[in-house]
C-alpha cells in the first residue's frame, strides 16, 4: 500500500512533504508495536468469538437500522470491528489503553471520558448506551445516571483495580448481550455520516464526496471498510479532530480518492487514501504527541479492508 502511495502523483507540495516525512516515521516506527490495535492484532492467545450470535434486533430491524444488510453481513462485520478494537478478547470489550486518558467499551470500543476530561474526540459511548435504551434494552439505572456524568473510573489503575466489582461485573455482562445492538449502532452512524459530510460543501464537492461513498459502498466488501473507519477516525466533520487545520476522517480519505470503478480496485484506492491521511495526520501532530508509533497499527487494520 505504501507503494502505491508513493507513486500517487501530486502537485501539492504539503502532500508530497507528508509522504517523504511519514516515510521516515514509519521507517522508524515499523518494529514498535505501542499501539493498541497492532497490540490486538498480533496476540498470541487464541481469539475468542463475539460472546452472542451478532443478529439485529426485529426493534431495531423496524426502525430501518442497516437497511438491506442481511444476518450473515452484521455478523462477518461485527466480528471484523470486534476483532480490530478487542483482539477479539472478551476481557477487552472494557479497556483502558495505557497511552489513552480515556477508556473504551464494548464492540466498537466506545470511547467514554471521564467527568471533566474532555479529549478533543468524538465520545460514542453515552449515545451508544442511549441507543440500547431506544431499542428496549433494560440498562441499570446507575448507569444511566453515570453517562450524565463521565466515566465509571478516574484513572487506567482505577478500572483495572475495580474488575472484580458487582458494577463492572454488570457492565460487562451489559455488552456480553448487546453485541448486536452495538454493531447495529455502529451501522447507525454510517447511515448519518453520509449527510454530515454533505453539509456545507459546494454542489459539486456533494456529487464528488456521495460518488465515492457509493462506489466502495457497492463494491463487494465495501461495507465493512465504510464502518468501521468510521468507528475508527470519526466522520471529518469535527472541528477538535484535527491537526493544523487538517482532519483525518472518512470525508478527508473519500476527497483523496483516485476515481474508481466498483469492485476490488475501489476497495484498494480507499485503504490507500486512508493510509495517506493517518499519514497526513502523524506529520502535522504536535511532535510532542509522539503519533509515529500509532502507524504500524493503523496500517495493519487498513489492510483489512482489500
């Protein structure tokens, strides 16, 4: 993939300064694996399925959740996020990374702040729980009242310490049994990228940006990709998510795609783009955040999507 992005041709110096810059940082970051995806991904432990059978809820089928997405689809998907986000360990659907201030929940892992600590981020986990509450699910009322106020846990050693606890005993069986409701939220918010990326963009900028998304959309696979990177870096519409000005959403990778026809090169020109921007993204962090050693990670996960 990286091939591919150093023959893109561009005639934007900051791009081609990013590219010749994000190359040296992977050189260097290539054998680090501080990252909590690559971390995931290369486990030794025997992965674990997705506790409950993934299967959209007939609620939230009526309420035209993921139109047209059959069983078996959720299921390979939800596993693939599953797999991404937790190693597909049971005992990571509640995670508290040690070079995040924040911890993650669930499936998708839901980001959750604690009360005070906001981090520039889109916070998924509140909402998510809304979203079981929507569809009939019967969540503890002292979680309910929690998401008013931040998280369960002040600290990574606080979560970690309270693991054995009657409350997060319950949280964990909460996720156990949601699993499809959880994915089926995450198609949810795929559903609403389209038209927040839309907003605000010249007419021909809208025809550009909805092609695009169509065509990895149609293309076979090309759902997975479209959800979980959305899952993963957000939809690019935020202003807080973004270096110098520069975002690294789904709308930025779909505004650096190549046009493509429907099929297996579309799939291939999305991972590229994507990887283009997390590469945008590194060289214009602050060199005090340290973004390099994310890389490795984040290109393992996009190579899932060919």
């Amino acid at each position: 993939m990286l091939a591919n992005l150093l023959k893109r041709k561009t005639n934007n110096p900051f791009l081609a300064l990013a590219i010749s810059a994000c190359v040296a940082l992977i050189v260097v970051a290539g054998c680090m694996s501080t990252d909590r995806s690559i971390k995931k991904v290369n486990e030794v432990e025997e992965p674990e399925a997705i506790p409950k059978q993934i299967s959209l809820p007939k609620v939230a089928q009526k309420q035209g959740v993921a139109p047209g997405i059959d069983q078996e689809q959720l299921q390979i998907i939800g596993q693939k996020i599953f797999q991404n986000e937790t190693g597909g360990k049971l005992k990571n659907l509640i995670f508290w990374s040690a070079n995040e201030n924040f911890p993650s929940l669930g499936v998708g892992h839901f980001i959750w702040f604690p009360a005070g600590r906001s981090q520039g981020f889109t916070e998924s986990f509140p909402s998510m729980i809304r979203y079981l509450q929507d569809n009939g699910v019967v969540v503890p009322n002292w979680l309910s009242r929690q998401i008013q106020m931040g998280a369960l846990w002040d600290s990574r050693e606080q979560l970690e310490q309270s693991r054995n606890s009657p409350k997060f005993q319950e949280l964990q069986q909460l996720l156990i049994d949601t699993s499809g409701l959880q994915v089926s939220y995450l198609f949810q918010r795929l559903d609403q990228a389209l038209p927040k990326m839309l907003l605000g963009r010249s007419p021909e900028k809208r025809e550009l940006i909805r092609q695009r998304f169509n065509t990895v959309k149609s293309s076979p696979g090309g759902l997975y990709p479209l959800v979980d990177y959305v899952n993963f870096k957000g939809e690019g519409v935020v202003t807080s998510e973004k270096h110098n000005g520069v975002g690294w959403g789904l709308l930025q990778v779909l505004e650096l795609m190549e046009p493509t026809p429907v099929g297996d090169e579309a799939l291939k020109e999305f991972a590229t783009a994507a990887e283009l921007v997390l590469m945008r993204r590194v060289a214009n962090a602050p060199p005090a955040s340290n973004e390099q050693r994310w890389l490795p990670g984040w290109r393992v996960r996009l190579m899932t999507y060919l």
